[in-house]
C-alpha cells in the first residue's frame, strides 16, 4: 500500500499527534515523499484488523551518505506505528522482520532508525530485536532527546 493511501495517512496522522504529545512539539518533521517508499528504493506496509481497520504502518527508505550521518547502503526505518488498542500483540515485530527482510533482497547493508527517549516501548522493541546504539543521524541528529539505533542486514 503506498504511503499516500488514505490509511496509511490516517495513521500516519495518529502517529504525528503522539509525538507531538509525547514530545511537546510538532511531531516528526522529517521531510518524506511517497516516492521515497516505492521498490526497489523502499517499501511501506500496513497492517489491517479482522474488520479491515488499518492498526499498524512500518516503512524503509534508502539512504547513502549524505553529509547527516547516513552511510552507503543504509535502509531507514520509518512509521512505524502500531494503535493504542492493538499493541502488545507482536505487529511492530512482525512488519520490522519483513521490512528488514525487504531491505536485505534490496541490497541494503544496514537498517538504522531514530527514536526518542520519551517512546521506551520502541527502544525495548529494537534492542530485543537485535538493534544497537549507533551515531546520530537524520533531522534529529543534535536533538538531546534523540536515539540512534542501527543493525547490520548482510552475512544472514
């Protein structure tokens, strides 16, 4: 599904106002363009309830050095979302396996993502996942509140 759709901007809208709230700011004001989702360069995924709701977004975007940090060959996590009411149940897990897994056949060398301090539950979900601390990079980069978390995607 593109990162367009209206789901996928509907979540995307709910996952703004939650780090907004969690941050007391404007949200994630990293530039994106759906274009930038699109294989082979990325790809975004959604998630649907039994009912048909969108509950969970996820994507990657390719990424090289560009002066903030990247290195050639990286995959950057982006969205990733799960609602309120349908976390816990292995969905954030689930869709970073196969945005991983996507990343890898596309031959990108390293997902890398950027969080913050005020989400743990995601930085519990990237540890456990095998995701270490890296260099900041990104829009966030000099921000205090910022976390940088990197895991290599060759040699498995």
């Amino acid at each position: 599904m593109p990162f367009d759709h209206p789901d996928a901007v509907k979540l995307n809208d709910q996952v703004q106002l939650e780090y907004a709230e969690r941050y007391d700011g404007e949200g994630d004001e990293t530039p994106l363009d759906p274009a930038m989702f699109r294989p082979p360069h990325g790809l975004y995924l959604m998630a649907h309830d039994e009912r048909g709701r969108p509950v969970a977004t996820g994507g990657w975007r390719a990424m090289d050095e560009n002066g903030e940090g990247y290195a050639d060959g990286d995959a950057e996590l982006k969205r990733m979302y799960v609602v309120p009411e349908e976390r816990g149940r292995g969905l954030a897990r689930r869709i970073l396996a196969l945005l991983e897994e996507d990343a890898r056949a596309a031959g990108r060398r390293r997902m890398v993502l950027e969080t913050g301090t005020k989400q743990p539950e995601a930085i519990a979900l990237y540890l456990s996942s095998g995701y270490e601390p890296c260099e900041r990079f990104g829009l966030y980069r000099h921000h205090e509140d910022s976390r940088c978390f990197a895991k290599l995607l060759t040699g498995q």
